[in-house]
C-alpha cells in the first residue's frame, strides 16, 4: 500500500475521532503543529525514525510534549507510533486538511502575483475567488516577477491565467502565425 493511502486512513480515523468528539479542527492544528514540529527539528526527526530508540520511548517522548493536548489525540499518536507509521505525520497531516477543507467547504488556492501584494488586496482577491470557485477560497501567496503583471490561480487542477506574460505569449504567436 503506497504511503498517502497509508496516510489518508490514518487521517480518517483521526478525523472520525474528531467529528465524535466536535474537535476536528483542533485535531488539525495539532496534527500539523506535531508534523511541523519534526520536521522543522532533525534531532527530534532523528530519535522518532531511530530503530535504537523503543516505541515505547518515542511514545513517552510525544505524551510528555504534548501534555496539554486531548488524550484521544496523544492515543492517536501513540497507536502510529506503536505500528511504526511516525514518518508518516506531514503526510497525514496533508490529508487531514484536505478533509477539514472539505467538510467545511473550503479550497486551497495558489495565487502568484508579479509584485508583492498588500492586505486589502489579498482579502479582495480571496474574496473574487470565493465568488467564482463557489467555495470559501484560502489563498497562498507566492510572487514570481517572470508574470510581469497580473496573476495565476491554481484552485486543484484548475488554472486561472491572467497574467501579462501569458497575453504576451499569446500576442506573440498571433503575430508570428500571420
């Protein structure tokens, strides 16, 4: 079984668990918090991966730093570290977004602006978003000054192009077909 099925169950039954519970995104937060955690530490990465250390130990290790969180969720991660799917957490974290967002009707949108964008501008486009996807849109930022000006959405597959590069190009090879 690939790693992101692995992952996508290991997030249904946290999310399952949450739904009981009315902590979903509580859950969420501290999925991504323990996720970001490891990753952002390669001593922490390191002793969680390590064969040498017991799981017994690496449970311990996550009780202790995560004494103020829902013991369903310190169980949670004690039954993963337990069948040895702890290099598992950005994944399943990933995932569970991706359930959070749909249970609250919500999408993910890649905004790339040619020049860095100011607040109101930011609410603005989310807000034309939420207009056309149909769907409370959170969009990420990213700038990319090839664009020259304008911007391209990614919302899942689907992209919005309305940068001047791409009128650019596309001027181009009418002028080049004539």
């Amino acid at each position: 079984m690939r790693s992101e099925s692995i992952a996508l169950n290991y997030a249904q039954a946290l999310f399952d668990l949450g739904s009981r519970g009315g902590r979903t995104e509580v859950y969420a937060d501290l999925l991504d918090a323990v996720a970001g955690g490891i990753a952002a530490a390669p001593r922490v990465q390191a002793v969680l991966m390590s064969p040498r250390v017991t799981k017994a130990q690496k449970t311990r290790i996550l009780s202790a730093a995560l004494q103020d969180a829902p013991r369903e969720f310190v169980l949670f991660l004690a039954a993963v570290v337990k069948r040895g799917r702890q290099a598992l957490f950005s994944e399943m974290a990933h995932e569970y977004e991706k359930l959070l967002d749909q249970k609250l009707n919500r999408v993910r949108a890649a905004v790339t602006v040619a020049r860095p964008v100011d607040e109101a501008l930011r609410r603005r486009i989310a807000a034309r978003l939420t207009e056309v996807v149909g769907k409370e849109v959170l969009p990420h930022f990213t700038e990319d000054p090839a664009l020259l000006g304008g911007l391209v959405v990614r919302v899942g597959d689907r992209v919005f192009d309305g940068s001047i590069r791409r009128r650019m190009n596309l001027l181009r090879r009418q002028l080049l077909a004539r």
